[in-house]
C-alpha cells in the first residue's frame, strides 16, 4: 500500500484515500488504515436526510452545514429582538465583513465587490445597467446556462441589443480550438460588444479559458462578463489576473453558505454603471455600498460568508485538500461509470474538466425523447439525485463529488441506470 505523510487531520485524510482507493497514512508517527469517514462528516456537520437515497448534485443547489443553519438562526433570532438596531447599525457592518471576506477569496479589492443573492441577479444587474444600442450584440454560447440565454432574449425583445450566440460543441480538442471557435464568432460578427463566458459551464462541467478568453476579446474592446456560478470553492480565482470585467459567482454551491448569497465583482471603470435591480436607499454610494440596503429583507445568509469559509479552513483543511479529494473521488467515479455503461466521459481536455464535477454519457442513446427529465425519473424510481442533460443530442449525466460522497454512491447510480436502461430497451422492442 502506498504511505502518504501530512499534516492535516486522519479523519479527513480518509476521505480523500477512500476516493482514491484505500491507503495507509503516517499523521504524526501513527499508522492509520484508512476507512471512509464520510458517514462520519455527514452525520456531525451536514443536514442532508439520512435514508436510503444518494445525493450527486451538489452542484445545484449545495449544502448547509449544521453550524452555519445554527449561526443564520442566530442573526434571525437577533434580529428578531431588535429590529431597529438590526437594520440601522448590525445589518451594514455584517454585510461589509462579509464583503471583505469575499474580496480576499477572489483576489480583488474589497470596493470592487458587493453582495447579491445569485449569480443570475449579478448577471441581470450588469445587463440591465449596460447602455447599448438596438444593433450591437451580446455574445453567449450554447453551454450557457439557461437562465442567462434567457435574460438576453428577455431584454432583446425590449431593443436593448441584440442577442448573438455560438453553439460550440464537442468533442475540444483543446483551449486553442475552443479560443479558435470563439476568434471565427467574433470575425463573423463585428457589432458584439459584450460577452458572457462561464467560467464553469453549467451542464456540460468546462472549466473555460476565461483569461484567454478575455485578452482576445479586450483586443476587440468587447467587455467581459463572467457567470462564475460553479466556481468560488473549486476554482482559486485572482480577479485582477483574470482581467474580466465583471464576474459573478454563487457562495451556496461550493462554498457552504445558505443559499441566497453570491458576489458581484466590477472594475472600477464600471462602478458608476452598474445598478442592483431594486433601487433603494444608498443608489448614489459607491459600488459595493449601493448593493447593501435594498428593502427591508432577511439578508442574513449573505452575513454568513466569513464563518463558512471558517468551516472549510477549519474542518475541512481548507479549499485545496478539499478540492484535491472530490476532484480524485469523482474522476475515479466517472471511470468506472463509463466503464460499466460502455460509453465514455465528456470529449475534453482533462485540465479543462471541473475540479469537482463530470459528465458521462448514458446508456439511453435513442431512448430518451427527454434527457432533462430524466433526473425526476431516476429520483423516484432509485432515489439518486444527478443532473441529467441532453447534450449534442445525446443524454448525459453530470456528477457531483463533495466530501459526504462515497465511491458505493456512484456504485448505485451505475447500478440503477443500467436497470433503467434495461427496462426502456424492453419497452420499445
């Protein structure tokens, strides 16, 4: 067996071994045989129900730990016994510790950040502040996430711009190929003047060359805006060395917090644009400021950023380990999930595949008149929770590996498609 020395905690090491197949560890002179400590973590740190059924999209919609439920309930409850002194002198420095957390986690300067509730409000509060014309373009591709393409079509029929997107499809060969793709788009069209890139696609798991991306579009003085939705807490991101213009990302999917909490970063060049959606009390502030106050609202699991960042440093050794033990958990699943249905994972690159996410084919091909719909039908019939997606007109699943996840739980979903598939192939002969 292989013999790993580190620093950090046996019980969380475990984790990571079990993903990777089992192995000793020497923490501090001791020998430990590694045993999965998933049930471990679940049952003492996490609320997901405890029953028969596999949770494989974490990706969706994430999860809270049981300190941050009780630390949100707590604001709640403070808020509760003084409403007045909550909103008039609580509320505002809360929200600013948590912008400065957030600022140190993505690399920017704390006035360029502000806090919203996701990704797709951050998207819309750009888009709708933007001044263009009925003729220039907003670019978006065919792996943009579906409530984004749905903005720009929503706002085209306003004649705020018009909407341009490339349906870019696989297999990528590599980031030229893609940055290639994207070159051909731009030259076929001369009007864009913003464009929207994920930096983790939503569907499909890519992780996009989005600072490649950008010097080719800022050579053409396209500004850059980024849906980072699935990125804080898998990715490590630096704003100022990405150079985007705007970008967005969700706290709730990989970073632990309650959901209802995500980010905003603008350069400053932009701060005087950029509006939130409500316009309320502090508009004429600056940036970050003018996010703060819109409405009486529970903002409380904004609020809880900097202790759910605590929670990762703290019981989970932070992002890096973590990361490092879903990313070598779901690779070894998506293996042995192509390997037992016959079909293959997503044609790209493997540094352009999400740390923390895969897609495989599945064994439908022909089957399924709905692909999307499929991942009601495997949670009623198997209660295994996983996104399915039709993609290039063929079903995909996409996987999802967080530290409660053990290998027996894509064991199930192999087990459970292949049943399912079974069962189509019998009713259409």
């Amino acid at each position: 067996m292989d013999t790993l020395t580190s620093p950090v905690s046996p019980s969380y090491l475990a984790c990571g071994a079990a993903a990777l197949g089992g192995a000793y560890i020497v923490y501090k002179g001791v020998n430990h045989y590694l045993k999965s400590d998933e049930q471990k973590l679940w049952e003492e740190h996490f609320c997901l129900e405890r029953s028969d059924a596999v949770y494989l999209n974490h990706g969706s919609f994430g999860t809270i730990p049981k300190c941050i439920v009780k630390l949100q309930q707590q604001m709640r409850d403070e808020m509760e016994r003084h409403p007045d002194r909550w909103f008039r002198t609580v509320a505002q420095k809360k929200f600013t510790r948590s912008v400065e957390a957030v600022a140190n986690l993505v690399g920017a300067p704390a006035d360029c950040v502000t806090l919203v509730e996701n990704a797709s409000t951050g998207i819309n509060s750009v888009l709708r502040s933007m001044k263009l014309g009925e003729d220039d373009e907003v670019l978006t591709t065919g792996w943009t996430y579906q409530a984004v393409k749905n903005t720009t079509d929503f706002l085209e029929t306003f004649g705020m711009f018009k909407s341009c997107r490339i349906n870019l499809q696989f297999p990528v060969e590599s980031e030229d190929d893609l940055v290639a793709r994207f070159t051909a788009e731009l030259d076929a069209h001369p009007n864009i003047r913003v464009c929207i890139l994920d930096h983790i696609t939503s569907p499909t798991a890519v992780v996009l060359p989005v600072k490649r991306l950008t010097e080719v579009l800022h050579s053409r003085n396209i500004r850059v805006i980024v849906d980072g939705a699935h990125a804080p807490g898998q990715l490590p991101l630096n704003m100022v060395n990405l150079g985007v213009d705007y970008y967005t990302g969700n706290m709730h999917k990989w970073c632990f917090t309650p959901r209802g909490c995500a980010f905003l970063y603008a350069q400053r060049q932009h701060h005087d644009e950029v509006m939130p959606l409500v316009i309320s009390w502090r508009w004429k502030e600056r940036f970050s400021d003018r996010f703060e106050f819109l409405g009486t609202r529970d903002q409380t699991a904004l609020f809880t950023v900097p202790e759910s960042l605590k929670f990762i440093d703290d019981v989970l050794h932070g992002q890096e380990a973590m990361v490092r033990r879903n990313s070598a958990l779901v690779d070894r699943a998506a293996d042995m999930l192509a390997a037992r249905w016959g079909t293959e994972r997503m044609a790209i690159p493997q540094h352009m595949e999400a740390p923390n996410m895969r897609c495989i084919r599945l064994p439908m091909t022909g089957l399924v008149p709905d692909p999307d719909g499929l991942i009601m039908e495997i949670f009623h019939n198997y209660n295994i929770i996983v996104a399915t997606f039709g993609i290039d007109d063929k079903p995909y699943c996409r996987i999802s590996a967080n530290v409660y996840n053990e290998f027996k739980d894509y064991e199930k979903l192999a087990d459970s498609v292949l049943l399912m598939a079974a069962e189509k192939r019998r009713a259409t002969a």
